[in-house]
C-alpha cells in the first residue's frame, strides 16, 4: 500500500487555537475524514504523541490498528473525542471527579477510565468492561474527529515495543506503506504519552503516568493512588505488562547525584572498546561537567534539555532513544531524573525502555565480542 504524506504546517499556532483555513487544510482533513469514514486508518499529530486512528464504533476498522501495529489484541485503546458532548454517548457513568478533570484538564493529555456503553466495540477495550477516553488539545486531532464524525480509537503510531513516535519521521520510519495516510503535523510538544486515569472506584487511581501530573490532578481531586503494574502479570492498565518503548541499543539507567552521574558515565565510555558503539541520552548540565576527553568517547550524544526545564527535556526521550537507534549504538546510557511532576512519566518509560535485561554489569556488553 502506498502511504501518502500529508504536511499541516503550524508554526506559530498555539496548540489551543483553531486551524488556519487554508485549501491544503481543508482538504487533507476532508481526504483524512473520508478513509476514516470507509473504516480505514490515518495516523496523526497531537500534543503526546502521534496517533493511529480509526473510528472507535466500529470494530472491524480497530482491528486494523492491531494488525499493523502487531499490537496484542488484550492491550486497549483510547477512544478520542474533540467535544465534551460526547462522552455521554460512550460511558455508562460520568461522575463528578471525571467532570472536575474534564474542566481542568481538557482537551489535554488526560485519559479518563470509566465503565463503557454497548456502542464501544469489545476489541476497542480489549474485552474490559470499561473505555478510555481523552479529549486531545492538538488542533489537528480535534479537526480530524470533526472531520470523520465519530470518536476515534488511536494508539500510539508506532510498531508494538518500539518507542512512540513524536515526529512525522518516526511513524513513516515504522508504518510506511502500511497505512494509507500519515499527516504530518510537527513534533510533539508533551512528547509523552497521557496519563491515563481510572475513575472507576472511590479514590480515583493512575493506571500510567503522562502528560498531567499526579501533583496537578492532586491539587484538584484530593487523594489520587498510584498502580503503575510493578511485576504482576494482570495489571488493570493491561498495555503496562508489556515490553514498551524499546530502542535496539541496551540501556543502562545513569543513576546518582550529579558527580556521580558523571563518575559512572565516565566510566563507563573509557571502558568501551574499539567497535562497539555507545549512545548518550543526558541533560545538557551533566554533560557539561564531563572532561572532552571522555565526552568525545561517546559515539552518539543527545542532549535531552537542561534540568531548568524539565518538562521540555522528559519530552524528548522518545526522540532521543529513536536517535540512538538511527546511529545504531550498542548501548544507550540515559540519565535518570527525579520522579516528581512528569519525572514519573519519564522514569516509567526510561525503566520500560531498559526491560528486564540483565545490566548488573554494563561494562561486559561493551566488550563482548560480537555474535555471528
Ligand atoms: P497507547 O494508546 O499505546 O498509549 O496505550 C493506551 C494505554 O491505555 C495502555 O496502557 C492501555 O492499557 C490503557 N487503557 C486503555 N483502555 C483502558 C481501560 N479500559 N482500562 C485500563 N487501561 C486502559
Ligand atoms: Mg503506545
């Protein structure tokens, strides 16, 4: 299949602001809101991380996002709409705590867990009785559900296990030729992916953290736990029991204060061998404390921001670990930050990204020879 690329340019729009109404505008969206309404699927831009659409009331359209993806077919989507009207025809209940989050946080990357209607297709939530919903801020998100007239089901628009794309680059790096249209949009400016909610019992719980912090939603709803699946095999959030948002490279987490980040890494890049590649994902405050020497050992360095802004640094890990595979490096030291605010979000997908590999000691990656 050929995969048509479609750019929307947006410099200078806030992401709040409505489309400007050129032609080519116009008619992606209408090109774009056709193939949705014939059950095919489009991938995306919006503010967490490009989408791969398809409309969430009919199953068979969904069941198209799984087999390009290779997604697992118990791992569910997050069913989004670009008016609040509307959730009132996909879940059964709409308490006041998904009313008070809807007011703060949407459109935003916020997903709301609650027990759904009929009219949302099994395969859309994976067998559960209950759906997610997000209302997206991106205004090419919320022009694209408008255009197809129906909410739409949209994963991440990446290949299972692979990092999420946050570029129109990364999804055609994945996707081209599997899917009929990608609209290019521009990067993503959270570059995580929503924190997804479940408003279904008394203390409302974080299934995944994202995008809205567990401090803002706090601040608003009193109490609010945390299940992120730590080891067990049926999480309620079912996508946090598999292998997410992994690069090719093996990654080894940087922990420590700032020296000794440095120590380690230092350490770790003078032990490297001739043909081994290593790939370097830190702030730019802790690669200014590295002596050149050492610093120059790495073979692929991106900085991911400056620890003054946190927000705008946690955003680049996809794009940072997609970097990495680019050059094809052997390993990818990252370095960790502190989990509050969207440090929560960042450390769950740095330590996803690093799986359940046996890292007790790094140093014999990068000498072992290599296999085959
Ligand atoms: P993705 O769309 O790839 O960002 O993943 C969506 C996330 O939302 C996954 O972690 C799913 O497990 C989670 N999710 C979607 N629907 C539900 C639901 N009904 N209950 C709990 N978690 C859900
Ligand atoms: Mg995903």
């Amino acid at each position: 299949m050929e995969t048509k690329r479609v750019s929307i340019h947006l410099e200078g729009i806030n992401t709040r602001d409505a489309l400007p109404p050129t032609e080519k505008t116009a008619e992606c969206l209408k090109d774009a809101g056709e193939l949705l309404k014939k059950g095919e699927i489009v991938a995306f831009p919006t503010e967490t991380v490009y989408g791969l659409g398809a409309n969430a009331l009919n199953g068979a359209a969904c069941q198209k996002i799984y087999a390009v993806k290779g997604r697992p077919a118990d791992n569910p989507l997050i069913v989004h709409i670009a008016s609040l009207a509307e959730v009132t025809g996909i879940v059964r209940v709409w308490p006041q705590k998904a009313e008070i989050c809807a007011r703060q946080f949407w459109p935003g990357p916020l997903t709301i867990v609650l027990p759904k209607k009929d009219i949302i297709p099994d395969i859309v939530s994976g067998g559960l009785d209950t759906v997610a919903v997000r209302m997206p801020s991106h205004p090419v998100a919320l022009a694209l559900i408008q255009a197809a007239g129906c909410p739409l089901a949209a994963p991440s628009a990446n290949l299972s296990g692979k990092p999420s794309p946050t570029l129109a680059e990364h999804v055609w790096q994945d996707l081209n030729g599997k899917i009929p249209l990608l609209i290019d949009g521009g990067p993503c400016t959270v570059g995580l992916e929503s924190t997804v909610l479940d408003l279904t019992g008394e203390i409302p719980v974080i299934l995944r953290p994202g995008g809205i912090t567990r401090e803002q939603l706090e601040a608003v709803l009193g109490r609010v736990d945390l299940d992120c699946h730590s080891g067990n095999d049926q999480p309620k959030s079912p996508g946090m029991k598999y292998r997410h948002y992994a690069p090719e490279g093996d990654v080894v987490l940087i922990h420590g204060s700032i020296p000794e980040k440095v120590e380690k890494i230092s350490h770790l890049l003078c032990k490297k061998e001739d043909g081994k590649k290593i790939g370097l994902l830190c702030l730019k405050n802790t690669a200014a404390l590295m002596p050149m020497d050492i610093l120059s050992r790495a073979d692929t360095l991106f900085i991911l921001g400056s620890e003054e802004d946190l927000t705008l640094a946690a955003g680049r890990l996809y794009e940072g670990l997609r970097y990495c595979d680019k050059h094809k490096v052997d390993m990818i030291l990252a370095e960790e930050i502190s989990e509050e605010g969207i440090g929560l979000a960042f450390m769950n997908r740095l330590r996803k990204a690093a799986g359940k590999k046996n890292m007790s000691d790094p140093a014999k990656i990068l000498s072992r020879p290599d296999q085959d």
